[in-house]
C-alpha cells in the first residue's frame, strides 16, 4: 500500500512489477518513463491501458519475439525502433532446422534425445487449438501427441492459461 500511495503522490522514483502496474486503479503521478520487458505476453487489455498512457508518459518496450500488432504498430509509424544486433557475451549459438512435415518421427526422435541428454526444448505452435480455417496441428493437440511419447516430461504454456498457469509450468521447465 506504501508503493502505491507513493506511486499516486509521484513520490517514488523507480518501481518494478508486473502487468499488475497498468490495473485501472493504479495512478502513476509524475511517471517520465515506463519500461516494459516481454511485451508480447500482455493482453489486449494491458496494451490498450499502454496506448492511453503513451500520451502522457514514454513508453520503451523490449521483446525478443514482436507479434503481428507489434509489427503492424511499427510498419505504420506508431512505434519507434532500436535493434539489438550484438549478441550478449558468453551467449551459445542458436542452430534452427527446418524439417518436413512428414519427417515428424524424426524429429521426436531428436527430441527424446536431446532430452536424454538433459537438453530442454521449446515446440512452438501457430494455434492453442484446433481451426476450421487453418490446418495446422494446434498446440493442445501437439500437447497430447508428444506426452503419449514424454509422459509428464512434456508441458503446455499459451496465452489462454492463467498467469499463475503459466508460470508454475515456466517454472517447471526451468
């Protein structure tokens, strides 16, 4: 209560949250700079209370993933961007293939051995689920599909879950 008094008195200079920080009841007096880091796992909501504040106070958002609204913002001029080219230090290479469809098996088998091997991996679905208009396999389908190979070694995350979903399977992978 402390913080959000202050917040609303514009007596604090520096706070750091969560998307908590853009509830309507939440008053920031005297804000010259918001920073908001993964800006792709924030609702429509939270973007639209961002795009009120943006008026009155600089917005600079960070994010390694930008989503077609994101890219869409900036393609019209709405947003200003700086690009990150260098890599941070000690950073491992990334190595991306690309396969077939039709080499699927081969790559759970690359997978399972990767894991073996005490790898994570990440599988990105385009759909949460299932599309008459879109014939990809979504990915509470794709969920179910690799825990019949994985068991529980497999967990789903998507922007449908609650946050506290969300993070208790995040902290699970890590």
């Amino acid at each position: 209560a402390l913080t959000k008094d202050g917040m609303a008195k514009g007596t604090v200079d520096i706070v750091i949250g969560t998307h908590a920080l853009l509830a309507k009841n939440i008053r920031l007096k005297d804000l010259g700079l918001l920073v908001i880091d993964e800006e792709q796992h924030f609702g429509v909501q939270h973007k639209e209370r961002l795009k009120q504040m943006r008026t009155d106070i600089h917005v600079l958002t960070l994010t390694a993933t930008p989503i077609p609204r994101t890219l869409v913002l900036t393609a019209f001029g709405d947003l200003e961007v700086s690009r990150l080219t260098e890599k941070p230090a000690g950073r491992q290479p990334i190595r991306t293939v690309t396969l077939p469809l039709d080499r699927v098996d081969e790559l759970v088998g690359r997978i399972r051995d990767a894991v073996a091997d005490g790898q994570k991996v990440y599988w990105i679905c385009p759909l949460v689920e299932e599309s008459e208009e879109i014939k990809l396999m979504s990915a509470e389908d794709r969920f179910a599909v690799l825990a019949e190979d994985f068991g529980s070694a497999v967990s789903l995350v998507h922007g449908r879950m609650k946050g506290a979903e969300k993070d208790e399977a995040m902290r699970a992978f890590k």
